[in-house]
C-alpha cells in the first residue's frame, strides 16, 4: 500500500505544480499587451489545462486515500 500511496502524492504533486504553471500562464498571458481576442484564446487554453491538472490532483488525493483505508 505504500506504493500507491506515494503513486497518489505524486500525482497529486504533478497537478499541483500544473496549477502553478497555469497562473503564470494567465500572468503572462495578461500581461502580454495582446489584443483581446488573442488572450482570451490563450487564458482559454490556461483553463482547459487548469481542469486537467485540477482532475490530475483530484485523482491522486483519491488514490492516497484509498491507499490509506486499505492499509
């Protein structure tokens, strides 16, 4: 159970530094000095990869759990 436990921190470790990256994305992205049109496309882009990383985490905090419960 040890592995997965530590296969759930990972993952979750991996989303959350995806997050991270996803700010800077829209940081930069805003900061640009782009017309609209051409930020909104890239803070769309910032979102689709945020949920992802998002599900990411969220899959691996369910993965430390069930590697909890079941040692």
């Amino acid at each position: 159970m040890d592995m997965l436990i530590w296969g759930g921190a990972v993952l979750t470790m991996i989303g959350v530094l995806t997050l991270l990256w996803c700010i800077f994305l829209a940081m930069r992205a805003r900061k640009s000095g782009l017309p609209d049109d051409q930020i909104k496309a890239q803070l769309q882009r910032a979102v689709v990869l945020n949920l992802g990383a998002l599900a990411v985490s969220g899959l691996g905090l369910i993965v430390v759990v069930v590697g909890v419960i079941l040692g």
